[in-house]
C-alpha cells in the first residue's frame, strides 16, 4: 500500500484531550477503510504563522499512514467537513521516517540551550554590575593604526 505523512492543524479553542480525541476518530477512520496508522505525534498548541478564521494557534498532529488512496480520500473529506480543523496537508511519501520528526527532536534539544544568564560567560545577568563598571571593562582600548 501506497505511505503518506499527514498533518493537520486543530482550532485552539478546543483543549489538547479533545484534539487527541479528534486524532483517535481520523485513526479509526483508516482503520476502517483498511489502512494503518504507523506513527501519530501531537505537536501541541503553536502559533500560526498567519491568522485562520481568527485563530493565532492550532494544535498540530502529525500521522505516518499506510493505506490505500480509498481511505486517505476519505480522510481528507472528514477532514474537510469537521469544524474543528483548520486545515490539512497529506503528501505521499516513497518510505515513512523511523524515530521522532525533526519537530519533536527540536523539542528535545531546547533543554540544552545555555540559560540567558550563561550567555556572558560569568554567570551572572547583564544587569549585575553597575553601568559606569560596565561601560569601563567593555569597552575596547583605542590602539593607534599605522598605515
């Protein structure tokens, strides 16, 4: 059977349970049509790069599917019909990615991002030393340039 990722993005006013619950009826709905759900991530509540019949956020979800064209069809109707999402992108695929999207990988790696206040190099915040020491150890020393 033909692979395809799909992602669709969910209004935010609905809360994460009841777009998983959305996500849980688009899965039974591929079941049924005799296809398979390989991977389904919740990428949770983000923000939209424009506005959509007035909504900033949407909560996205991404499905790795192996089903025929009947059942992605079908899903993509439902998909159309339901109030709920916002909008849909389905893209067939030659092989489904094994392991986390590069989206929730990203996520993971926030954590190692350095806190603001080891951004200095000593530790400590911007704001911590008076201005007039600041402006006097920061400032380069002028050098006299021959040419």
């Amino acid at each position: 059977m033909p692979l395809y990722e799909n992602v669709f993005i969910a209004r935010q006013d609905i809360s994460g349970a009841q777009a998983d619950a959305l996500a849980d009826q688009f899965t039974q709905l591929i079941a049924d049509h005799g296809g398979e759900v390989k991977k389904r991530e919740y990428w949770g509540l983000r923000n939209l790069a424009y506005r959509i019949n007035k909504n900033r956020k949407g909560h996205y979800v991404l499905f790795n599917i192996d089903a025929p064209a009947a059942a992605i069809a079908e899903l993509e109707r439902t998909m159309r019909i339901n109030e709920d999402v916002l909008r849909y992108l389905t893209v067939r695929v030659a092989q489904l990615e094994e392991g986390p999207s590069p989206i929730m990988q990203n996520r993971g790696s926030r954590d190692d991002r350095p806190r603001r206040g080891d951004r200095y190099g000593d530790g400590g915040e911007r704001g911590d030393r008076p201005s007039s020491e600041r402006a006097s150890s920061e400032r380069p020393a002028d050098e006299k340039v021959e040419a």
